[in-house]
C-alpha cells in the first residue's frame, strides 16, 4: 500500500507517511448549501472524474481498498474534498468491523477532514491490537508532529522501529527534530542519506529531497533549498508539492515572475491559483485581478457547497492579497488551534505583526522558546518586526 502528501496528492510508500510535510491546513466550516431541486446540477465531473466514481461500487474488499486509495490520491492531487466522500462511500460496506487496512484508509480520511482526534483514536486501537502495524505508526507520528506533540510524535516513530525499515525510522524521526533544538541534527542526517546508496527509489528521492529544501530554508540557505528542488522535480516535475515550495521560494526572494511562469496552467489547482494572486499583485502582472476574483470564486463556491476551507491559505490571502491583517489574525489562529508546523507559525506571526498584536507575538515567542525551534524566517520576521 501507499500513501499520499495530504495536500499535493503526491503518492509515496507507506513506510514515508511521516515524511508528508506541509500543508494540512485548518478548516473552516459554512452552512450547508440546499440546492432548489433535485435537478440542480451542481458540477459536472469529466470522463477520469467518472471513472473513479463506478456506478457499481466493487464487491470485494481487495478492490475497494484500491479504488479508495485511488480516490484519496486524486481529491488530494487536484483539491477536491468530494473525493475523500466517495472513498468512504467504497469503504463503507467493509467497515463492520473494519479491517486494518481499511481502518488505515478511515484514518487518512479523517485526518485530511483535519478530524485528528477521530484519526488519532481510531489509530490508537488499532495499534493495541496490531503493534505491528508501521504504516499506523507513522500516521500517528505524522499526526502528533502536526499538532506539536512532539514528545509523543517521536514515540510512535521509536514504536514503528520494530516493523518499519531502519532508514524509515531515520526520517520519521528528522521530521519531528526540525521542529526542535536537534533541528541541525536532523538537518545533517538528512543530508547523508541523500549523498548514501540507501534511498534508491524515484518517489522517495523526491520526498528527500523536498524535505532537504524544506529545512535548507528553515536554515536560511536558499541556494541549497533550490538544489534540492531542482533534483527533486528533475525526477517528478509534475509534483505539486515541491512545486509549491519552490514558488514559495521565489516569491520570498523576491522573484515573483518566476512562480508566474511556472503555474500559470496550474490554475484548477487553488494553492497554485493562490500563489497567482499573490505573484500577480506583487508583479503588478496585468492578471493579478482576475486571478485574485477567481480565487475569491472559489472561496465563494466552496462556502456555497458547504466544503471546507484551508485556512493556512485563506489567512495567507487575507494577509497577502487582500491586506486585511485582522481577518487574516482571526484565521491564523484558528489554524493554530489546529496545526503546529513551520509554515503555520511563520503565517500566524506575519499576521499578529500586521494586526499589531503584542498578545498573539508572546504566544509565537513562547512556542519558539519552549521547543527550541530555530528558522531563518522567523527570525527575520521578528528581527523586522522590532523597533
């Protein structure tokens, strides 16, 4: 089995899971939309959309499994929270009782719907009953890390030890000591994996590599993120989420045209049309506004159809495209509530900062001390911040 980065859809091993990085975002809820009739079209999914919603669902438990996992793949990829709903629907006639492999699959469900207490109790029985169980493990992980349980994120890494590959463990573990004081530590192992024989495979390489950049940034080294990127989409360069992290690169270098050319025909992605507005309003690009009202569009769609929102992007398109610091504060917040990551902090320390706001800063502060959490952007951020 395989599993995917939650919020770019790239598929990498299970035995990866902890590595999924970035973006889960913070959900914001709106009231469910009824349409007037039973008529009423509410979108029309094209011919591969069709092919992953089989009229007849499978019959047995092998084949659900693997249209599952291939519905969550895709609603990842392409943004689309429906898919995560016909996954269940092809589960749900081999959910009682469920077995541990489409307990796992329920898991991933509920922890892109950002319901991580669902996931994690749900997780927890089935790791008392099946100890072996690696890929549980490393969701678990990847979900205590998440939400800054950091102690107990590397609990459950030192717990897949025993079924999980010693290189797994490795990476399972540098993921949870970025956000620490071992944070260099991790900086270097990462480094002499990628420069060993011991990751050989394509999709894990990738993964590595991102993670490389990732903490490159974190290390204030931009040139040594962009390696790592450029090997990385050198070998999968259709993969959104190192795609995302190097506009992100650009457009802190100050370089926004760059992200422009990139995702300018990624624009049914709303993180790629996202990055757009930003890019655009910062270029002054003669389609900044028509890529800002477009993802207005969606925000507007999605409160309509009563889907959820990422709130790390909709407070980073408050604070970035809208200028409105207070709203974005309010957002970033309750992001915070739920995901603890770099990005999210950096994000919730941009707003306070906007908004002026002493309280929401000692609460960043806080954080950084009591973890040890060290990033080149933060400290920038705090350094300009000053008087």
């Amino acid at each position: 089995m395989s599993w995917t980065n939650p919020q770019t859809g790239r598929r990498f091993p299970a035995a990866l899971l902890i590595l999924c990085g970035g973006l889960l975002a913070g959900t914001a809820q709106a009231a469910p939309y009824t349409p007037d009739t039973n008529a009423t079209v509410l979108a029309t999914l094209s011919d591969s959309q069709q092919a992953l919603t089989p009229a007849n669902p499978p019959q047995n438990e092998a084949d659900a499994l693997r249209l599952a996992r291939t519905q969550i793949d895709y609603g990842r990829q392409q943004g689309d929270p429906r898919f995560l709903g016909y996954a269940q629907r092809t589960l749900a006639p081999f959910s009682q009782p469920p077995s541990p492999a489409v307990n796992l699959l329920w898991a991933d469900i509920e922890q892109q719907r950002h319901q991580f207490t669902q996931a994690r109790i749900r997780l927890t029985a089935l790791l008392e009953q099946h100890p072996n169980q690696g890929q549980g493990w490393l969701m678990l992980a990847n979900i205590e890390r998440v939400q800054g349980q950091f102690d107990a994120a590397q609990q459950a890494c030192r717990q897949g030890a025993n079924s999980l590959p010693p290189t797994t463990v490795v990476l399972c573990q540098a993921s949870v000591q970025a956000m620490t004081g071992q944070h260099q530590q991790a900086y270097a192992i990462l480094q002499s994996l990628a420069d060993s024989r011991l990751v050989s495979d394509t999709t894990q390489t990738v993964w590595l590599q991102t993670l490389i950049a990732e903490m490159a940034i974190q290390q204030g080294e931009p040139e040594r993120a962009q390696q790592a990127l450029d090997t990385a989409l050198a070998l999968a360069p259709q993969d959104a989420y190192a795609r995302y992290l190097q506009s992100d690169l650009w457009l802190q270098a100050g370089n926004p045209d760059a992200a422009i050319e990139d995702l300018k025909n990624w624009q049914d992605r709303d993180n790629a049309l996202l990055r757009l507005a930003i890019a655009g309003q910062r270029s002054q690009h003669p389609h900044a506004n028509q890529w800002q009202q477009a993802y207005q569009q969606r925000l507007e769609a999605a409160e309509k159809a009563g889907r959820s929102v990422h709130q790390r992007e909709l407070a980073r398109y408050l604070l970035q495209v809208t200028s409105s610091p207070d709203e974005a504060l309010a957002v970033a917040q309750k992001n915070w509530e739920q995901q603890k990551e770099l990005a999210d902090l950096r994000l919730l320390l941009a707003a306070a900062t906007a908004a002026n706001n002493t309280d929401v800063r000692a609460t960043v502060r806080d954080f950084i001390d009591s973890h040890g959490v060290h990033d080149a952007a933060l400290q920038a951020q705090w350094s300009e911040a000053q008087p």
